[in-house]
C-alpha cells in the first residue's frame, strides 16, 4: 500500500480519488489514532457534493470514534443523524452503522443515537425519484445489526424491543429474519 496522501480526495482522476478513499477507510479500521489528526478532512466531505465521498466520510468518522480523546466527534452526532432523516437510504445505512460504532465508543449518546434509530420506522427514503417503502425496510435492517451490538441495552428498553417485535413482520424478509433472530437471541 503507497503513502495516504488525502490530497488525493481533491483528485480530477476517479481511480486516484476513490483508491485514496478506500484506502483511508481500511487505516481508520486498523489505525484509528494514526488518521485521527486529519478528522478535519473527513468532516469537510460531509457537506461535499460528492455522494461516495461523503458516504466515505460518513464511515471513517465513525471508525475513528475509538481514538476521540477530545471529543471532536461529539458535535458530529447531530449531523449523522440528521442523514438519517434525508432522502438517501446509502447515506442513511452508512449513518447508522457510523452511529452504532460511535454509540459503542462514546456511551454517552447511546439513548439519543438509539432514539433516532427508531425515527427510521417513518423515514422517506427515495430511490430513482420514487419514494421507496423498500429503501425505508433495508434501513431499519441496518438499525437492527446495530442493535445486535448492545443486548443489554436492548434487553432493558421495552422500546427497543418493542421496535424490535414490529420489525418481525416486515415485508423485507432479510429485515424480518433479523428482527427474529435479535428477539430470540435477547430472550432474558
């Protein structure tokens, strides 16, 4: 793997840009606090015009939850949530998972990330100009992984679980076969 070198980001040339991209994805998988001093760059991207971008922003910001010993990611939290009541299902899914991975590294915003998650049941997602139910159903698949993280959390919130058991019947088999899965698997 060449030098990151986030200039890249900037690059006219796509294959140079989304290798850049894909790149500081897997260093803030493995090394958070190495790409953590570049937060900046990351936080930039989130108000880019650029979709892929973003959406890679989206997930770095997330992995570097684990080395922000100052606390910059704190301000963040609001404006992931605010993706997922925006039109996009790809920027919500990647939002949520980003908050999930914040939730588990900074406890502190787990109830409002956990509450906005349930906010998903009524979002409106798009998907080629055509609101799309669908759209909407991956999303909530997407809340459920999270969930599936935090047991204990769950186990105690008849919200949770309640939002959970409405999940069973979901007409997106995949999002009906978590929901099932999670309620037996939190079975106290």
């Amino acid at each position: 793997m060449r030098k990151l070198n986030l200039e890249d980001l900037k690059s006219d040339n796509a294959e140079t840009k989304y290798h850049c991209a894909k790149q500081a994805i897997a260093l803030s998988e493995k090394n958070p606090k190495g790409l953590y001093p570049q937060l900046k760059v990351f936080t930039k991207l989130l108000d880019g015009e650029n979709r892929v971008l973003k959406w890679v922003a989206i997930i770095i910001i997330g992995n570097l939850a684990r080395a922000d010993a100052k606390s910059q990611i704190d301000r963040l939290v609001p404006k992931l949530i605010g993706f997922l009541k925006g039109k996009e299902m790809i920027t919500a899914n990647n939002a949520i998972m980003a908050l999930g991975k914040i939730a588990a590294s900074k406890p502190k915003f787990k109830g409002k990330i956990f509450q906005a998650f349930l906010g998903v049941e009524k979002a409106v997602y798009y998907n080629k100009g055509q609101v799309s139910p669908e759209c909407r159903n991956i999303a909530l698949g997407k809340a459920l992984e999270v969930f599936s993280l935090f047991k204990t959390d769950v186990q105690k919130s008849s919200v949770l679980l309640a939002f959970i058991g409405r999940q069973v019947r979901n007409s997106r088999p995949a999002t009906g076969r978590k929901a099932r899965v999670l309620l037996k698997a939190f079975k106290p």
